[in-house]
C-alpha cells in the first residue's frame, strides 16, 4: 500500500470515528475557559515562562472560541480567519511538552 491509499483513508472518515467526533465537538461547544484559567493551569504544569504562557492562553481561547462559533453559524467559516501558528522553543526541561 503507498502513501497515497494509506491517506486517503486518514481522510474519510469511517463509521468507528464518529463517535470520536461527537465527543470532540461536544468538547469544544463546551469550551468556557478563559485566558487566565488557561494560564492558571499552565502555571501547574510549566516553571516561569509566564510570557509563553499569556500568549499560548490566548492563542487557545480563541482557536476554541473561533471553532465553537463556526459550529454555531457555518457561514464563519467560509470567512478569512488569521489563526497564528504557535512554535514553542527552548531547551529540554523547559516545559514544551506541557
């Protein structure tokens, strides 16, 4: 099997996945977090980097925000949305994973 037929199955997704994607969307209508409960819950997990963590709090909130809103009304989606890419950097131990 190449990689192309390997994708295109990736792509279609098949009737054990649909419950993965329910839960999934019911994840994210739920989504209610702000960005300081979000940065509350990196400060758990990650020592100082309290700048990484503003911003990576505010890039999540409104990915989720942006998601739930283009479930609601579908035509948000066909609309330019900037969503900025995140590249976490630093030396091992510094809390990328987190």
């Amino acid at each position: 099997m190449g990689y192309g037929a390997k994708y295109a199955e990736v792509e279609k997704p098949g009737e054990e996945a649909r419950p993965r994607l329910a839960e999934m969307r019911t994840r994210v209508e739920g989504f209610c977090l702000t960005p300081r409960e979000v940065k509350a819950h990196l400060d758990r997990v990650v020592i100082a980097q309290d700048e990484a963590k503003k911003a990576l709090a505010v890039a999540i909130c409104n990915h989720y925000n942006h998601v739930r809103r283009c479930l609601e009304d579908a035509t948000l989606a066909d609309r330019h949305h900037l969503k900025p890419n995140v590249l976490l950097l630093g030396p091992s131990g510094s809390g990328k994973t987190h």
